[in-house]
C-alpha cells in the first residue's frame, strides 16, 4: 500500500475529488494547512500597518491506495490541481509498511 500526501490550493479542491472520484477512487481524508514554498508570501496593509503573510493557506489530501492505484491518483491530482502558477503545492508517495482495519483487525 501507498500513502498518498498532497499540498493543493483550496479552490482547485472540487476539480481533484471529481478526478478522483472519477477514477473509482473515494476514501481522502482533506486537512487545513498553513505553509511556506517558493511562493514565499505576500505584503498587506491592515489598519494602516504593512504586514507580510508568508503562511499560506493550502489544504492537506492524504490518500491511502494500494499500489495498483497509486499511479493512476497522484496523476489525477497533478493534472486537476495544476494551475501552472507558482504555489501549485507538492504529492508525496510514501510506502506503508502496515495498515489495519480497526472494526475488524483485518490487514488491508
């Protein structure tokens, strides 16, 4: 099994679930995440005071697949999140060594 880790801009969400869901693909746990990249921040000016924001708002998919399938999603959420602008976000493909089932203790 893998586990897929993906950093995605918040308004690309609904494209990667339709590519996903689209492939058979359902179960994704979706996190809100605060993170720095090359896209380095920005300045703004609140009540007269300049301030630099460099924690970005992005959202955390995490994705456990088998390996069959691992292929076939990190490339769906490549082409739905892509925007071709810097700040995108990154896939992480990481190995499980193990994975159970709580309700049955099965191995998965």
């Amino acid at each position: 099994m893998k586990l897929i880790v993906a950093y995605i801009r918040p308004e690309v969400l609904r494209n990667v679930k339709c590519a996903l869901y689209a492939r058979g693909i359902y179960s994704m746990s979706v996190t809100n995440v605060l993170g720095a990249g090359r896209q380095k921040g920005y300045t703004e000016v609140y009540r007269g005071i300049q301030t630099e924001v460099n924690l970005l708002k992005k959202l955390r998919l995490e994705i456990g697949i088998s390996d069959e399938l691992s292929a076939e999603a990190v490339q769906a959420i490549e082409d739905s999140a892509r925007t071709g602008h810097e700040g995108d976000g990154v896939i992480f493909v990481l190995d499980i060594a193990d994975c159970r089932r709580i309700r049955t203790g099965e191995c998965l």
